[in-house]
C-alpha cells in the first residue's frame, strides 16, 4: 500500500470519528436544557436557535407571565429544553415550559437537601388536596398539610405566593408532596418561646377560640394555647360557654394565672371589665324594690338577674305567701320579669337573697285584720288528711281544724270519715299566727261542752250508777250520766271477793253502781271500781254497828245494816 493510500484512509477515519462523536454528542443534547438565541417572533410562534443545524419553535405562550404579558425580544438568550432534535419537517422540538421545571427541579432539590423552604403558589384542587407551582414544577398539597387546624374557606389561600416545606421528591416519577403546616408550626413554635419568654400575669392578649368544652374555651394565643375558664368569661352566669362564644372567633383575653413549669396559662375575659360586686351595696341598698329577669329554675328557688353580673337568689320560701310545697317552675319562669326586694347581701360569697312574696300584701295580715279569735267562718273543705280538715277561708289561706277539735266527746278519728270534700263547714277560729302562717280552727267549740261540765260536778269516791257498754276478759266499759261520760272498771275491781272477779257475770245493758276512784278531764274519761264501793260500805257498816270483836260475826254486823237500811227505806 503505497503512502497516499494509507494518507486517505486515515483521513477516512478521523472523518468518521468525528462524525460518529459529533452524532454522540447532537444525540446527548436531547433530553437536556440549553442556551438558544431568539431569531424572531411571529404570531404565535417564537424561533430559536440552539446551534443545531435547525431551528427549534416554541409556542409564544410558554414565555407569558404572571401578568399575561410577554417580555421577550429578538436576541435574548433563553433556556429551552430539546425534547428532539428535530421532527417530520426536520426542526429542532422544543420547549420553554419543560426548561422552565427542569431548572426548577434541580433547585427544588437542593432546598429538600437543605431542608430550605420554597415559595409557591396554590393553583388547583385535586382529589385529597391540592396542587401548587413551585416556580413551574407542580407539587401535591396533601388537605392535612394546609393548616394547623381545619379551615373553611380556602379562597384566600389560592393564587397567594406563600412559603411550603417540601417532604418528598421522586424525580423519575415527577412527584413532590409538599406542607404549608410545617412551615406554620416552626413559625408557631418560635412565637411560642417568644410568647411564653415574654409571658406575664396581667398582660392582655389577643387569641383565637380554638375548642369548647363543658368547662371553659382554649385560646389559641398564637403557638401556645390557655384555658378560659367558663366561671371567668363574663361576669354574668353561663351556664356553657357557647353561649358566649364560639370556636374561631378573635377575643382579648387577660391572662391570670401563669405556672411556668408546668406551662399552664389561665386567662379571663371578664377581668377586662369593673367587678359589678364592688359597688353592690351602693346600687342595691337592703330593702330595695328591683325588677329583674328570672334566668335560672332550680329545685331550691330561682335566680335573677338585677343586672349584668349580678344575680341574686329568691329562694323557694320566699316566693309565695301561701303557696307551699310548690316547685319554682309553677311559680315562675325562665325568662319571666319579675318585682324582687333586697332581703340581704354577702359580697364575700358574692350572693344577693331576694324576695317575691314581700312585693305584695302579706294575705296572713289581712286575714287577721279582718278577722278575730273566737268567730265563727264558714269555708270548704279543700283537703282531708289523717290529722284534720282543711278549710278554704280564701283563696290563698287554708285553716286546720285538728281531729282534737271536732267533737267533744274524742272521737275525731271516727267523725272525720263523715267529711267530703267541696262541702262548706262552719268552724270557731281559735287562733291567727302570722309568722308561723297558720290559723287554727275548731268545730267542737261551736257547742257548749256539757261533758266537761258534767264531770266537773264528779267527785273522786263518788258513787255513781254506770251502764255497762261492752265486755272483755280484761274489764268492763261503761257510760255514767246523761251525756254518756265514758268510764272503765278493771277485772280486779268487779269484787272484793276474788271469786267474783269475773267479767262473765255481767251483760251488755246491765247497771252497776261503782265508786270514782280517778278521771282524765282531757281524755273525759272516769276510773270506777265495784270492789272499792263494797270496802267503803263495809267500813261504814263496821263504824255504825259496831265490831266483831263485841262477839258479832261480820255478817251480822252487815245483816244488821241491811235491815237498818230497809227499815228506813219503808
């Protein structure tokens, strides 16, 4: 082979070489962002030229700003992306919006390497979340990462630049998940140790209701969070504080109480205004006449309130004159304005005792102006209970006639059963006491007590003719005298002789003469004894005929006696 030859076939190879690396190195450009000069702009159209041997075009839209304007001009220098290197009319394929998100990625990259935040803006809702541009690369913004507590409008947050903390990259796939809560809570957690650095008894903030409980509201002071007690959120009573607040609405809040070991704050909103209590006695001297709102029923009485903050208490025995035993609900009701009188105050204890009752006339004193001790009233038997009858003597006052009062003779218990209710009965008034608010009736007293007078004229060791009423193994009841005193002899007082100290030898009916020896003028009722009247005549036989010892047997003495009395007698 002769010199030339093997000049031309070296050529041949360098010239290949060079073409096969210059195809390697075309062919490694696509897929890769590259410096392109704009040639010109057309009407949708922008050409570029990346130093290939043809032109690439790019959509004019791809270079549109934020604004919708389009600041590009013949010349620039701008960074596309060659997705090939040319397609069926042999121009170069690129693209300004792929260019764009490849550049974004590697600094997205470097930031989640960093764990450095980056700026971007919600655009879109998706299933589960949201998606955000972050400088033209698009990531998920999973519903749980948007904030630190739910939001219900988030019309706000759309198409706002904002700060996002990126938790996940997969390039090969094209996905990123991002968090708006991260950032939130570092933020939280540094204003946190400032507030809480900060943080002194008596200070005055501004917070968020961030959850109700039966208890109280927790406030949301902005990365730390304090108990507003319901006693403390006003003044006034509340029985649950949503009634006065609800969760998400901006309060100023004192804080009152701040532990810090155990970072607890306690907080008030009530402390922002005066104490009514401090001028209590002032407003509301003892014996004042108020209205005031019933706001509270309870089983003891009701509460009212006089103003804002101040509540006093009508307690159940002072809401009615005559109404007793009667819950407050059927006396008042919520909501119902009342007239209330100051009966006392205990600022320490922070309590107000009204009454209702002393707004109108005491119905007890009217009735015992216009009535005395000792007439006669006539009313309705409104109640019938095991102690006695209830009159109506009006319609608000009831008198009692106790069992003790209806008859003379004792015998209440039988007499009440013959009483009904709705009839109208006269009675004597026996006594009026206001305070206790009781009237006293009698029925008995409307008849003279002849009884009484009868066993007035009874003496004890009298003998006196008894009609025998009915019999037991134990005694004999008895009647004495025309009104039928009621009067008992006892087994062992039939007969001196114990042999005859036997109940069976009497009747119903029969008549037996006995000596008085005790009697209850309450109970109207005589002991009597046969055996005591048989010693006594004895004794009286003996004084007047002597004695055995003169040599007379005792029943000579007695026959003697005898016969002296039917002597007379004749």
């Amino acid at each position: 082979m002769s010199q030339a030859d093997i000049t031309v076939n070296d050529t041949t190879e360098s010239f290949l070489n060079l073409l096969d690396q210059s195809f390697q190195e075309m062919t490694s450009i696509e897929g890769s962002v590259v410096s392109g000069t704009v040639l010109s702009i057309e009407k949708d159209m922008i050409l570029i030229d990346v130093g290939l041997k043809s032109e690439g075009r790019v959509p004019l839209r791809e270079f549109v700003t934020g604004d919708n304007d389009v600041e590009i001009k013949v010349g620039d220098i701008v960074e596309v992306y060659i997705e090939s290197l040319e397609d069926i009319n042999g121009q170069a394929v690129l693209s300004r919006e792929k260019a764009r998100r490849e550049e974004s990625w590697v600094n997205l990259e470097k930031a989640h390497e960093m764990q450095k935040r980056v700026n971007g803006v919600i655009f879109g809702k998706v299933k589960g979340g949201f998606t955000v541009d972050l400088e033209g690369a698009t990531a998920f913004l999973p519903g749980s990462q948007v904030d630190i507590r739910p939001i219900k409008d988030l019309g706000s947050l759309m198409g706002t630049p904002q700060p996002f903390q990126i938790l996940k990259m997969d390039r090969r796939r094209g996905n990123i998940v991002v968090s708006r809560r991260a950032v939130l809570e570092d933020s939280r957690a540094e204003a946190r140790s400032e507030l809480v650095s900060n943080l002194q008894e008596g200070q005055v903030l501004q917070g968020i209701i961030k959850n109700i409980t039966d208890y109280g509201a927790f406030v949301d002071l902005g990365g730390v969070d304090g108990l507003l007690h319901v006693t403390d959120i006003s003044w006034k009573r509340i029985n649950h504080p949503s009634e006065a607040l609800q969760i998400g609405e901006s309060v100023q809040v004192k804080v009152i109480k701040f532990n810090n070991e155990t970072q607890r704050i306690s907080l008030g909103i009530k402390q922002l205004s005066e104490d009514p209590w401090t001028q209590v006695f002032e407003r509301f001297p003892i014996g004042t006449r108020l209205s005031g709102v019933v706001t509270n029923i309870t089983d003891y009485g009701s509460f009212v309130e006089l103003e804002d903050g101040i509540e006093g208490l009508v307690h159940v025995s002072e809401m009615s004159w005559t109404k007793k035993n009667v819950h407050p609900g059927k006396i008042v009701s919520s909501s119902e304005k009342v007239e209330v009188i100051v009966l006392d105050i205990d600022v320490p204890k922070r309590r107000i005792s009204l009454g209702i009752k002393q707004c109108i006339e005491n119905p007890w004193e009217t009735f015992k102006a216009n009535n005395k001790p000792g007439e006669t009233i006539e009313g309705e038997v409104r109640n019938i209970t095991e102690f006695g009858l209830f009159l109506a003597l009006s319609e608000d006052i009831d008198g009692l006639v106790h069992l003790s009062d209806l008859s003379w003779d004792g015998n209440g218990d039988e007499l009440i059963k013959t009483f009904i209710k709705g009839n109208q009965v006269k009675a004597k008034i026996l006594d009026i006491d206001v305070e206790k608010e009781r009237v006293s009736l009698g029925i008995k007293q409307l008849t003279e007590d002849v009884a009484s007078i009868e066993i007035d004229n009874i003496r004890k060791g009298t003998t006196v003719t008894c009609t025998i009423t009915s019999i037991s193994d134990a005694g004999l009841d008895v009647t004495v005298g025309e009104n039928n005193i009621k009067g008992y002899i006892k087994r062992n007082d039939l007969s001196r002789e114990r042999a005859d100290q036997r109940t069976d030898r009497y009747g119903v009916g029969d008549k037996v003469d006995a000596t008085v020896t005790n009697f209850d003028k309450k109970q109207k009722k005589l002991s009597l004894s046969i055996k005591a009247k048989e010693i006594e005549e004895e004794k009286k036989a003996l004084a007047d005929y002597g004695s055995s010892d003169s040599g007379a047997s005792l029943g000579d003495i007695l026959g003697a006696a005898l016969a002296k009395k039917d002597s007379s007698s004749n």
